[in-house]
C-alpha cells in the first residue's frame, strides 16, 4: 500500500536591495544550469527607471540600512508540471496571474536546481505602478541641493570656505527640470504578512486547478493548526541531517494528533499540549540560553509523550462511559450524513484498535530485548530486535494511514473530519431528544395533533439543513 501524505505549498517572499543584479543571475543561461524560460511583463528598461526612483526616495527619506528595490516570490511547482505543461505557458500564467491581482510589473524565470528534484519560479515584482503620464517639476528659481541629495536654501549652505561650491553638491538653475516623476509611491500591502498569507492561498488554488490527480493537490499550511509543518531541505545545505531529523519528530507529532482525535480527544486539549510544550518551552529556553535549535527535538519528544498519555487518558473514560450505540435517525435532514461519518469513524475506530494493540505488543517484545542479555542470549538479541524495528515501522505505517483513511472520502486532514463528524452527532443527538419530546406530547395531547407538528417541525430542519450547508462546507 502507498501512502500519499497531503503536501504543503512553499512559496517564499524576500526583499531585493539590488534588483537589476538578481535579475541577472535568475535569468542568465550562463549563471543557471537549468534555466528554461524567462518571461516579462514590461521592457528591461523599467527596472533600472525603477531602481533610480527607489534610490532616490530613500536618500530623501534619511533613512538607515538598504533601500529595497523590488521584491522577489520563490514559488514551489508539483514534478507532475513537466510531464503535463509546456514550460513557457506555466511561467506566463503565473506572471500574468500576479500582474492581473496586483497591477504591478513583474518579470520571472522558470528553473530547476541541480538534480532536477525542484521545479520552480523565481517572481521579481515592482511595489510601485507606473504612471501613465510622468509628473515633470520645473524649478521656478535657482535650487540648491547638499552633497546627501538634500535641498538647501541657500548657495551659502553648499558653499566650502573659498567660496566654491563643494564637491558633491548641486544647482538647478531656473527654468530646468528638477524633478521627473514615474512611479506612484510604493504599495505598503506588500510589506505585511497578509499579503504574504493571501499570494499563498491564490497560488496554491491555481497550482491546484492545473494539477490532473486529485492526490497531488497542495495546501496552505494554517499556522493556527493542531499540526506542525515539516522543513524544506534545501541542496548542499549542511544541516540535512539534523532537518530530517527534525522532520521525522514533527510527522510523529502530526500523526499522533490525528490519533489524539479519532480517540475522542479535544481540540483544545490538543492545543494546550502544543502550546504548553512546545511554543511556551521554546520561548522561555530563548530567553534563557538564546536559540538553540537541537533543544526543539526534546520539546517535540515531551509533547508527543504528553499526547500519548492524553489518548490513554481518554480510552480509559469512553471505556468506562461507554453508552449504547445510537441507531441512525432516519427523520433528520442534517443527520443524514451520520451514517456516512460514522461508516468512516468506524474504520478510524479499528485502526485506531489495531495501532493500540500493535503498540501494546511492540511494548512487550521492547521488554524481551531488554531482559535479553548475556553472551549467549546474542542471536535471540538480534531476532528480537528485528521484531522491535519491523514494529515500530508498521506502527508508523498504521498512524500515516489514519490521514489516509479520511483523504479516501473527501476530507483534507482528521481534523476537518472530526469537525464534521461531531457536528453530525449533535444534530443525532438532537433529533433524539426531540423523538422523546414528540413521544410524550403524543400521549399528552393526541396521535394526530402530534403528527402535524412533527411533519412540520421536519420540513423546518430541512429548511434549516439548507441553509447550514449554504453557509458551511458546501458541496465537496
């Protein structure tokens, strides 16, 4: 069997003090091995009439540190683009899918890295628009201007102690152009991290509608979620192993969670472990020792820990509380859809059993292994240690499949499905109490008196159903 675990989007977003030098090396043949397309939505010209009006604020504005030219989006494709798409058009369809949102001019290059496993756009941006008509200043006097760009007054000010004028300074004489307007000022939307958060969104939707197998689709990563996102390993980078590491801890995590929830676990119990655990520990360890990023692995570590025992915590009290299963109730629009959900839940259910048991057992031979000592014990060690790996990998293998099982009907993780699932339950749960209330009207007040209100009450769940799908989820 083949797990496909559903992937995040990566797109990247950076400031560019040297515009015209970093579109250079993205569009060069001879700086990029596999450099395959270059597109532009205006001439090259723009760029340098861009860097002399971003250069030329800055100065005026006193400003410290580096003036930001443009900035650059770095935009992750799926492998399956160059078997499906020709690589000119993808690269003028997410160009032109930028200018057409944003209005401003772009120009970008379509690459691969080294070894070919990273197929992707470096987008180059303008934060100001053009304007159609340029804004043309004629000096109406004598203008002066200090070796800083600065205007002055007076010619005193920019005058040296013989009477020159200093080296650096200027004077626009009457009558001359002082200043020639292109640029609009610069749009502060794309400083913020909704801008960033919005590009994500957009472009992971357009990567999606491009992509022919549903299981390739991507995702934004929600940043408020109960899961935690992996870590791009970049080429030669020397920290790989360390990250892979990392990695594999953080899809630990994420699948014990999914089990976490299909045991019957809260959310909110999920997320007061991870904040406990890992957002508080890692700021109360900066403050004390400064970042040290090795120390996350033993956060992650406790957190799982921590989520283990929740989940043992919880099938202690559904085993203690368990009540009789509810039959499906036939009358209630919204509930409908329970036998569908619990259809799913049950297979949650008995993976969620078999991981457990499958654990249970693990336990057990881990125990052997450990009491397996001695000389000659050395061939029984080396069997028994055969079985703990072979079982840590099913275990594994088991949790992946718990996202697996709801990717099969729809659902993007286990915790959309929960949500689903239990909002389904309490409308089950509803109608219940109101088959009861409708039994005891019944006998208080006539069969059929209790009949037309029932027909009613039913034709306004319906109602109500209508309007609860139009506002939620929708059609899937």
């Amino acid at each position: 069997m083949v797990l496909l675990i559903a992937r995040n989007s990566f797109i990247q977003l950076s400031k560019l003090p040297n515009v015209k030098g970093r579109i250079n090396y993205i569009a060069s043949p001879a700086r990029q091995e596999n450099l395959y397309a270059v597109y532009e939505t205006t001439e090259r010209k723009f760029w340098s009439e861009l860097v002399k009006c971003n250069q030329g604020e800055f100065r005026k504005s006193g400003a410290d540190g580096q003036c930001i030219e443009a900035r650059e989006l770095i935009i992750a494709l799926p492998e399956s683009f160059t078997e499906y798409y020709p690589r000119r058009y993808v690269l003028a369809l997410f160009t032109d899918h930028f200018k057409e949102q944003y209005g401003v001019e772009c120009i970008a290059a379509l690459h691969h890295n080294k070894r070919k496993t990273n197929y992707h756009i470096h987008l180059i941006f303008s934060e100001r628009k053009k304007l159609e008509k340029p804004i043309i200043k004629v000096a109406s006097r004598n203008m002066f201007y200090d070796e800083r760009g600065v205007h002055v007054r007076t010619k005193k000010e920019i005058l040296d102690e013989y009477g020159e004028i200093r080296p650096g300074c200027s004077v626009i004489k009457k009558g001359e152009v002082y200043e020639k307007k292109l640029f609009e000022a610069k749009n502060s939307w794309f400083k913020t991290t909704a801008f960033l958060d919005e590009v994500k969104h957009s472009y992971t939707e357009l990567i999606n509608q491009e992509v022919p197998d549903e299981k390739q689709k991507l995702q934004v990563f929600e940043h408020g979620s109960l899961y935690l996102p992996t870590k791009k390993i970049g080429k030669n980078n020397p920290k790989a192993e360390e990250i892979a590491k990392d990695n594999e801890m953080r899809k630990e995590w994420n699948a014990t969670v999914d089990q976490a929830l299909v045991s019957g676990a809260a959310e909110e119990q999920i997320r007061e472990i991870k904040r406990e655990c890992i957002s508080e520990e890692i700021k109360a360890s900066i403050n004390r020792r400064g970042k040290r990023p090795e120390l996350f692995l033993l956060y992650l570590f406790e957190a799982v820990f921590k989520l283990k025992e929740l989940i043992e915590r919880v099938r202690e009290r559904v085993a203690e509380a368990k009540e009789e299963r509810l039959e499906f109730p036939v009358r209630s629009p919204l509930a409908a859809k329970y036998q569908q959900l619990e259809s799913i839940q049950r297979k949650l259910n008995d993976q969620n059993e078999a991981i457990f048991n499958r654990e249970l057992e693990l336990g057990r031979v881990r125990n052997e292994l450990a009491c397996a000592t001695g000389i000659f014990k050395r061939k029984e060690r080396k069997g028994l240690q055969e079985q703990v790996d072979s079982l840590e990998h099913q275990v594994a293998s088991m949790k992946r499949w718990l996202s697996g099982i709801v990717r099969e009907h729809g659902y993007e993780t286990v915790q959309e499905f929960m949500q689903e699932y239990q909002a389904a339950r309490k409308e089950y749960k509803a109608y219940m109490a109101a088959v009861e209330e409708w039994k005891r009207r019944t006998e208080a007040k006539g069969f059929v008196d209790m009949q037309i209100r029932e027909a009613k009450k039913r034709t306004e769940e319906r109602e109500e159903y209508r309007g609860y799908r139009s506002s939620g989820r929708g059609a899937r």
